[in-house]
C-alpha cells in the first residue's frame, strides 16, 4: 500500500511540476502583462516564441526565467544576455533543465541536486536572448 501511495504522490508533484514550467502557467500568473500585448505576440508566447523587441516580462511569459544572467559591456554599451540550459550525459541523455531543478545556498550560484553524482554530465546552452535597453537585439536557438 505505501508503495502504491508513494508512486500516486510522485506522479502528483510531477504534474504539480510539469504545469509550472509551461507558457499557459506563466501566463496564468501573470494575466495583466499578458493581456497588455498584441494578438501576434500574444500568440509567439503561446507557443513559447520569443522575437526581437519582446521586453524581459514578455521572454519570462514565453520562456520562464533563464538559467544563467550575464552583462557583457563594449564600445556599444551593455548588454544582458539569459541562457537556457540543460544538463546531459555524454550518452546524449537529457538529465534536467532548468529553474525548478535548481537552489540555492549561502547566495553563490544556483546548486543542482539531481544528478550530482552523475560522471559525464555537463551543461548544454540551448537557447540565449540577449537584450540592450530592457529589449530583445538578438536571439540565438540550436537547430538540431
């Protein structure tokens, strides 16, 4: 009987889990900045799209928080750059990704607690956005 509780209880916080990680989630939280967006990108964040000129509210909506921030300064001025990573074995074998695998301790960077122990893993950037003046300049996807 516990057995059978424990695995209807895991399946639970998978579900609790998987719905906080979709756009329609994100956006559920956050009705108001949704609804002050036009048709076209109201569907982009639907879909999970991000496009050029979308503010950081907008990518969040679409994206969730990014995994890693950076500021990268130049002649230009600043830049904020947000990656989105996962962590893989050589195998290939996606192992986790993202904000809700993470925590924190002591205000260092962010621990990851799955898979710790795992030998080859290592972190894979999937998807970078960066921005000047709060807005998207540039995105840059993986293809394959």
């Amino acid at each position: 009987m516990k057995t059978i509780l424990s695995l209807l209880m895991l399946a639970g916080g998978l579900v609790v889990l998987s719905g906080c990680a979709t756009p329609e989630s994100r956006i559920n939280k956050n009705p108001e900045a949704f609804a002050r967006l036009t048709p076209d990108q109201q569907q982009l964040i639907k879909e999970g799209k991000v496009a050029i000129g979308f503010d950081m509210m907008m990518v969040k909506l679409a994206l969730g928080d990014p995994d890693r921030v950076r500021v990268r300064t130049t002649a230009q001025g600043e830049t904020e750059i947000w990656s989105y990573v996962t962590y893989e074995g050589d195998d290939g074998v996606i192992l986790y990704r993202g904000y809700y695998h993470r925590y924190y301790y002591g205000g260092i960077d962010p621990l990851y607690p799955y898979y710790l122990g795992y030998p080859t893993r290592h972190e894979h950037e999937h998807f970078r956005v960066i921005f000047r003046d709060g807005r998207v300049i540039q995105i840059e996807k993986e293809t394959k």
